[in-house]
C-alpha cells in the first residue's frame, strides 16, 4: 500500500463537495501529463495537498474518480452543445455540432494535442463499459439527454423519422464513441491530424442524419 509522508495530511476548513473537485482537478491534471500510468491514488493525494482519509471520503478506489473525471467532462461537453444548440438552425444543425464536436474532440475527450489523456479516457471507458456500466450510463446520461432532447424536437417538426428520442440518442452516442475510440488508440503517442479529424466528423454525421433523417 501507498504511504504518505507526514506533510500530506488533510487541508483545514475544505467542504466535501470541494476536495470532490479537487481530487477531480488533480487526476484531470495527471491524466493530461502521463495518461494512466501516472494516475495513481498517491499521486493525485501528493498533487491535491490531501490526505488518504479525504480521499475515502469521497471515492471508493480509483475507479470511482475515473467516473467521477467522466461525469465532469461529459456535463461539460452537454452544457457546452446545449448552447451551441440553441442557436442552431434547427434540431438537425444541434445535432450536427454535436456529433461533429464529439469527434473533432472540442472539450478534451479526444481533442488533438491531448493525446495521452484523450487515450486514457477511451481505455477507460471500455473497460467501465464492461466493469461499471451502471455508473458509466449515469455519467454519460447529460449528453445522451441532450442527444435525445434535440431528435425529439426534429421527430416534432416532422424533419426526423418517428422514433424512441432515447433509444435512437444512445444509438448515436454509442456509434461515435466507439469510432473515437479506434481513432485515438489509433493515434496514442503521436500527434492527431486535425483534418483527417474534421474528414472524419463529416463522414461520421453523414452516416448519423442519414439514419435520423424522414
């Protein structure tokens, strides 16, 4: 088991909800240095200034801050398309940005120049896909409710097909993570090519719209 030196020992006066960002923060920051070989539980405490016991407090093990990285990220990436939704055009334009956006990677998770992280985060969640997929459904249920929001909007307007909004939503999520997922292990320790990225995104949205559209 990991020790701690006598420095690291919690940090007075800090809420629970705070050191729960904190922890978050700090394995954010290692996963961008060293993808998982440097996520370790004693180098998140070392970089957090917390002590073990803090940790606990918040997370189980490891792979409860791995969901609780996902979560954030992926509420980040819903609030962010949800105001890039409202001034599309319509509900295929949203979904076209959303679409296009997950791919080209706009909030990290597969953004060109954050290689490791982006790697480490697609490993991840194949393996929580398998292991935690309860938890994982839950951290990906803001996007996957954004998805759903928008095809029924265009289901309503008569521009999408007749469908389950959240059936055909995780239908979608799930066709262009798994194509993420074999472009960033594909790109793991090199440099990802924006163009081929955006190439890409069009195909992947051309594919989507055509099984969306009436």
């Amino acid at each position: 088991m990991d020790t701690l030196t006598a420095s690291q020992t919690d940090v007075p006066g800090l809420a629970g909800n705070h050191r729960n960002d904190v922890l978050i923060r700090a394995a954010d920051e290692l996963l961008d240095e060293g993808g998982l070989e440097g996520l370790t539980i004693r180098a998140v405490l070392l970089r957090s200034g917390l002590a073990r016991r803090a940790f606990y407090e918040q997370f189980n093990g490891k792979d409860d801050l791995v969901l609780a990285v996902f979560e954030r990220t992926l509420s980040l990436a819903a609030e962010h398309f949800r105001q890039g939704a409202e001034s599309a055009r319509d509900p295929i334009d949203a979904l076209r940005q959303i679409v296009e956006g997950l791919v080209i990677g706009q909030l990290g998770f597969g953004e060109p120049g954050k290689g490791r992280r982006s790697a480490a985060l697609s490993r991840e969640h194949l393996r929580l896909a398998e292991s935690r997929p309860q938890e994982l459904q839950r951290a990906l249920s803001p996007l996957i409710a954004l998805i759903a929001e928008e095809i029924a909007r265009g289901v309503a307007m008569g521009l999408l097909r007749e469908c389950d909004p959240r059936l055909q939503a995780s239908l979608v999520y799930n066709f262009v993570s798994a194509t993420i997922h074999v472009e960033l292990l594909r790109e793991e320790g090199g440099q990802a090519d924006r163009a081929r990225r955006e190439q890409l995104a069009g195909t992947i949205w051309e594919f989507c719209r055509r099984a969306l559209i009436v």
